[in-house]
C-alpha cells in the first residue's frame, strides 16, 4: 500500500484544493469530508444531490464536476488528452464510478470523458481496480464518488 497522497498536496495549504474549507486533514485525500451532514447514521456517504430525475449521461458531467471539485482540476482538463498522473487518476475513478454506479457501457463513458475509445476505458476499469486495491486515497475517493451518485433504483441493480 502506498503512502503518497493521491493529488500532491501543498505542505503548508491549510484548504482543500478547491478552496472548499475541507482543512489540513482532508488536503491531498479527496474522498473525506469534514462536513457531519456528508455521512449518514451508519456512517456511509449521502449522495451529494438527487440525480434519478437526470438523464444518465448528465451524471457523467456531473462526477466530472465532483471530482474536480475534490481535485482541484477543471473538467476540461479531467476530459482532456493531458496525461499527468493526476489527470488519469481522475478519469480512472470517473470510469470506475460510472460503471459501478450507473452501470454504462464502456463506449458511453468513452464518449463521456473527451471521446475515448471503449478499449482505453477497459484499461483504465483494470487500472482503478489496481489502484483500489493498493493505494487508501484513491480507494477512499472512488468510495465517495460512488456513493454520492448511486440511487436506490441504481444500487438494487448493479450491486
């Protein structure tokens, strides 16, 4: 299991990347929230809104949205070609999520995220789960991202 944070952190940044007051805990683990409201009685995420009523490839846009708040990455960024570490983790625990989640096929999340092909997202569902298994913070980010965009209807069917 690996130590490093899964976006590198600023040591002496005492926020969240996207400046949302998380604190020095949560800075470089996306996926925690200090926010009591975030987490139910029995501990796990409440979705962060009520996406049954949205079209499903909007929910895409929205993980974008979320994992880009979390990252401090733009989503024009999350969906572009760029490939730095912290690009591709993003895009991971987006294909990941949206194929647990919301149970898309691998060409809808490859239209989804910057029109990639169904075989780049089949190498990156192998890498996340490579990446869940062995490093915390990615893990525990691919957790929240799931949750917070799993429905009753999606949960009873893809899990």
């Amino acid at each position: 299991m690996s130590d490093e944070p899964f976006w590198p952190a600023d040591p002496d940044d005492d926020l969240c990347r996207c400046g949302c007051n998380d604190g020095p805990d949560n800075v470089g683990t996306p996926g925690r929230s200090s926010n009591p409201s975030d987490i139910d009685d029995n501990g796990d995420y409440r979705p962060v809104v009520d996406l049954s009523d949205r079209p499903i490839f909007n929910k895409v846009d929205e993980m974008v949205a979320w994992v880009g708040h979390r990252t401090g990455l733009a989503p024009r960024e999350i969906k572009s070609s760029l490939r730095e570490i912290e690009h591709t983790r993003a895009r991971w625990a987006i294909m990941w999520a949206a194929r647990k989640s919301i149970g898309l096929s691998t060409p809808q999340i490859g239209r989804r995220l910057g029109g990639r092909d169904h075989t780049t997202v089949i190498h990156g569902l192998r890498r996340a789960e490579a990446l869940r298994a062995s490093h915390l913070p990615f893990r525990e980010l691919t957790n929240a991202l799931c949750a917070a965009f799993t429905t009753p209807a999606t949960k009873e069917q893809f899990q």
